[in-house]
C-alpha cells in the first residue's frame, strides 16, 4: 500500500502512549503507510523527555493525554520549557472526549490537532498531508 508521505517521508515520529497495544498497532500502521524514516515509541512522558533531549528530535509527537505518573499535559508544560530549535508539532491521540480536555490542548503552541484514538489509515492521511508536507 503507498502511503501518503511515501515520497517524501518525514524524519521521525515519537509515540508517546502507556497502552503497548496501541502503541504496536499505531507503530504497524505508520510503517505500512510508509509515513515516516524512523518511529520510536516512549511509554511514559519522562522517558519521551530523555528521547528529546539525547536524539534528534522528531517532527511530530502522538500524544495521549492520561498516563500514569507525568500526563500528557505534564508533558507539554514540560517540552514549553525546552529550548528546542526545531518546532516539534504534537498531535493528541487520546480516547478522552472531554470537551475541557480538547480546550486545554489547543493552549499550548506546540499542538496542531486533537484526534480520537484509533489512529487509522485516514487519520494517518490528515497529518500528513496537513502537517508533514
């Protein structure tokens, strides 16, 4: 199956998530769609920090939001206070529906859109072609 980025592939994408089974399904589809060069997964949002701060960063985040210990907006709060220089877009891929979840999102600069989990085939099309090329 071609992807929508196959030609031009975006360097990496971090998936920050608790669920492995959602992280394994999420990493298969990306590279069945051919999305991205590199796909790396953090289970938790301090490990996600370390990958940030030791390698080169990547261009988009899939970020869940409830997480055990440090969340995803923790995590945002966190990335706010890195001096990066390269604008990382985050994309929430979370399964809260909470209206006040989705409002305190779109606060923080670094995220571009909130999408209910699963990531599918479609969803994988939207960011790419809105936020990667």
């Amino acid at each position: 199956m071609k992807g929508p980025a196959e030609n031009n592939p975006i360097n990496k994408i971090l998936l920050i998530d608790d669920d492995p089974a959602a992280n394994y399904l999420s990493k298969e589809l990306l590279e069945r769609l051919h999305v991205a060069k590199e796909i790396e997964i953090a289970e938790n949002c301090l490990r996600a920090l370390e990958l940030i701060k030791q390698t080169n960063c990547a261009d988009i985040i899939l970020l869940d939001i409830r997480m055990p210990g440090l969340d995803g907006f923790d995590f945002l709060d966190k990335l706010r206070k890195l001096a990066l220089t390269k604008k990382i877009k985050v994309v929430m891929l979370t399964s809260s529906l909470r209206p006040e979840d989705k409002l305190k999102a779109f606060s923080y600069k670094a995220v571009v859109d909130y999408l209910e989990k699963p990531l599918t085939p479609e969803k994988v099309e939207l960011i790419a072609t809105t936020y990667l090329n």
